[in-house]
C-alpha cells in the first residue's frame, strides 16, 4: 500500500492501488485483521475513484457548444 493519504491520490494513483488491493484479497491469504484492513483501504479508493470520475463528467457537462456542436467554452458550474 502506498503511503500518500487517498484524498491526495489522482484517480489513476487510487485505481492502480485498488487493483493491487483486490489482487491480495481475491489470492485469499492474508490474515483477518490484514484483510479489514485491507477491505476498508479499498473501500476508500473506489470512493476515490467515484468522486474523480465525477469530477471529470461535470466538467465535460460544463462544456458549452455552438449550433454545429463545437466547443466555445465552459458554462459556470457550481462548486468548481
């Protein structure tokens, strides 16, 4: 596991770190406590993960276009 606090990973940081996180679950031999633990760091980077994905669409929803479908420019979105 890295040691950079989730909330600072960029989404491909975060997903890289799930994919290992999935791979020791699924080999099935860690511990309990390794594997809660392991379950809840998990857990934190698919929440990751979501919130960056969102991010990213409502900036492409923010992309305004003109009658032809070209970009012009970004609307105003709200807590961005």
């Amino acid at each position: 596991m890295s040691d950079t606090p989730v909330d600072e990973m960029s989404f491909e940081q975060a997903m890289a770190e799930l994919e290992q996180v999935l791979s020791q679950l699924e080999r099935g031999d860690v511990a309990l406590d390794d594997s809660i633990k392991l379950y809840e760091r998990g857990d934190a980077l698919k929440k990751r993960c979501d919130q960056k994905l969102k991010e990213a669409e409502e900036k492409v929803a923010a992309i305004t276009a003109d009658a032809d479908g070209n970009p012009t420019g970004l609307k105003p979105v709200e807590g961005l």
